[in-house]
C-alpha cells in the first residue's frame, strides 16, 4: 500500500535562517541510514518536507526500524500520493485508503488539508468539509470526533497530493554531525555505550577510546568492545575507535601507588591520553558513562579529581541516571547483551579491595610524584602505538 514516507522533525525546525544546514545534514544521514535496507529508495527535501520514496521492492519493516535509528526525525509517516486529478478523484483516493488502513470502520476521525499549493481551487477548510462528507456517506459507521479521534487523515497538497493518517514516532534530536566532535570513552560495561547513544542524540559526532590491557584483558575483550561501538554505530554513524595498550601504565601505577588509589589515579591517567587523542582529531570535548555514586570512582569527589587533568570539557549524560534507568536504555538500543558478556575490561582487573571513595586531590597529586621518572615516556609509547579500528 504505501510506497513513501513523510518525515517529520520537530527541533530542526525552529532553527530559523540555519533550518537549511539542519534538513540537509538529516538528509544525509537518512540517505546512510537507507545504505542498511533492500530496495533503492529517493530521499527529497521540499518546502520544509523531507520525503522518502521507494523506487523498488523494499521491506516496510526494514525501513522503519531503519529510519527509526536517525537522530533528527520525530515522526515517520507512510504516505501514498496521487496525482491531482481532480477533487472527485481525490475523494475516491481518499475512500480507498481508509478502507485499507482501517479494516474495522468502528473508529472515529478528523480530516486535516493543508494546501501548501495555493493555486488549487479550494482552501483547506473547505477540502476538510467535502472529504469528510464523503467518507461519512462511504462509511456510515465512522464519525467524526474533531477533539479526540481515533485518527486524522492528513491531505496534504502540494506538487503532488500526498494523504497519511499513520505518525510512527522517531528517535528526536539533532541529526549527527550538527553539534561536533567528542571522544567517548567506550569500555565493555553497561553506561559508556549508553552515554555515547545519548550524546549522539544531541548532533554529536563520535569517536571512541578504549583502554586494552594484555594479557590481562583478553582479545575476546577487546571483540566485545569492538561489537559495543558496532551496536552504536547504528545510531550515530562510523566510528574510529583507538585502542591503548595500557598494562605497563597500570602495572607501573600499581606498584608506585597506595592501591586504594589505584582506580582514581588510573582514570586520571585514562583522561589524560583519551584528550590527547580527542586534540589530535578535531574532538572538542570527551564524554564517559559515570553516574555519580554508582562506583566508588564516580563519587563527587572522585568526579573532581579525574576532572582535574582535563582542560576539554567532559560529557556525563548518565550523570544523575540509576542504574535500571541505564539498562532500559541499553537494552532499547540493544547493546546491553553484549555488554554482560563476562570478558572484564582494565578497570575490573586493577580494582582495590578498599577504593578510597572520597579523594583528596592534593593527596592524589603528591602520590602521583611517584610515577615521574617513567611515566611520561610510557604516555607517549601507548599514543604511538594505538591501534585504529574504523568501525561502521
């Protein structure tokens, strides 16, 4: 039955002189998006409607769930169009597809025209009394409720007439790529996937860094971690993810640092290299999956001592979340499978008995005086031999 979809936005549009720059980066990321599906489909911009139409066989399941996964789109409507043919013509249309969409006619609704085509003969308001009218004489047992119908046909004229009554929601936020750059720090746990979905929600275009330690974490680990950042890219497009070898940093913390300070000092150390990183790729701030008190390296005075040691801002979307609100997400976007796999990451294999859970950051920092002599030299090591997965 339907061959198109009208694509609604709701943001985008009151962007006002820049609604331009918006439409065309959703464009493209719905033309991405469509790269997932059978069929060819066209995708056209037109006086503040964003059209997709299908231009083969394709599957209407398959689409939708694609166009479900586009930052930007608010609204997703299966539409059939016809030629203006006339208005008797239009009425007939009309008829059928209510018979086809609405097989049990005990239903209610509202017809809503909007004549974007100002040279066709009759005004909304009268479209809206003419086509309602004749549905009612087609189908008798269908009544009108203007406040709260069961639907609202949708007539809309423009260069061709296009009619809907179906809005499945979409994702909202902004299309990716309006809003930057940001380097998400991407571990095999539950919140950094979830922080990154939702950061990329807002235009954001991301990169990724993970923290591998061999042969303490295995390449299985690593995998697991490469699959995350796969389950996201659904969502908000490629991402390169860099790999840091990082046992010989926290071997060397562990054997120069009180250990109840190992897990503070390591994520000092993690944000370090992961803002050299988002610097040398055009990044303009990082985002982790910390909640606060959810670990006792995500306390607020444990929040501000890893904070320290970075000038970019940092993104913690997941900042006042529990962790059950994290898990719905996680298992909405589908990452939360993967991401209880038992392969542990660095940070679970270096943890403390006894983590300090409120940092003192003058203490902090004069332990980490103890790390001078290798430490630096073993940054640059792990920056140099990071390894780049493009993931897509």
């Amino acid at each position: 039955m339907f061959t198109a979809f009208l694509i609604k936005y709701a943001e985008i549009g009151v962007k006002g002189k820049n609604r331009y720059l918006f439409e065309d980066a959703l464009v493209r990321q719905i033309r991405f998006a469509l790269q997932r599906c059978e069929g060819r489909f066209e995708v056209t911009k037109t006086q503040g409607r964003i059209y997709v139409e299908a231009l083969s066989e394709f599957d209407f399941e398959e689409t939708v769930d694609n166009l479900k996964t586009v930052f930007g789109i608010s609204g997703i409507c299966p539409v059939v169009h016809v030629e203006d043919e006339g208005f008797e013509k239009l009425s007939e249309d009309v008829i059928r597809y209510i018979d086809k969409a609405y097989p049990d006619k005990n239903v209610t609704f509202k017809v809503q025209a909007r004549r974007a085509r100002k040279n066709y003969p009759m005004d909304s308001m009268t479209i809206n009394q003419e086509l309602g009218g004749n549905i009612l004489d087609a189908f008798p047992e269908i009544k009108v409720d203007v406040h709260k119908p069961d639907f609202i046909l949708n007539v809309e004229v423009r260069e061709k007439i296009y009619i809907y009554s179906i809005i499945i929601p979409g994702p909202g936020g902004m299309p990716i790529g309006t809003a930057g750059k940001a380097m998400l720090l991407l571990s095999g746990g539950i919140d950094s996937p979830v922080a990154g979905y939702m950061i990329s929600k807002r235009g954001v275009k991301l990169e990724a860094t993970y923290f591998h330690a061999p042969p303490y974490t295995s390449e299985r680990a690593k995998q697991k971690v490469v699959d995350l950042a796969r389950l996201v890219t659904r969502y908000s497009g490629p991402i390169d993810l860099h790999v840091i070898n990082f046992t010989d940093i926290q071997l060397y913390i562990y054997e120069k640092c009180p250990h109840e300070e190992l897990t503070i000092i390591m994520r000092r150390y993690m944000m370090k290299i992961a803002e050299r990183i988002a610097n040398e790729n055009g990044c303009i701030g990082l985002i982790t999956g910390e909640s606060i008190g959810q670990v006792a390296s995500q306390t607020m005075q444990s929040l501000v001592a890893t904070n320290e040691v970075c000038e970019l801002p940092v993104y913690r979307p997941l900042i006042g979340f529990d962790k059950q609100e994290i898990v719905e997400i996680s298992e909405k976007i589908n990452t939360y499978e993967t991401s209880i796999l038992p392969f542990e990451d660095c940070c679970t294999i270096f943890v403390a008995k006894h983590p300090v859970t409120k940092p003192n950051l003058k203490v902090i920092k004069n332990h980490e005086r103890n790390l001078e002599e290798k430490i630096d030299e073993m940054i640059e090591t792990a920056l140099r031999t990071q390894e780049v997965i493009e993931v897509k």
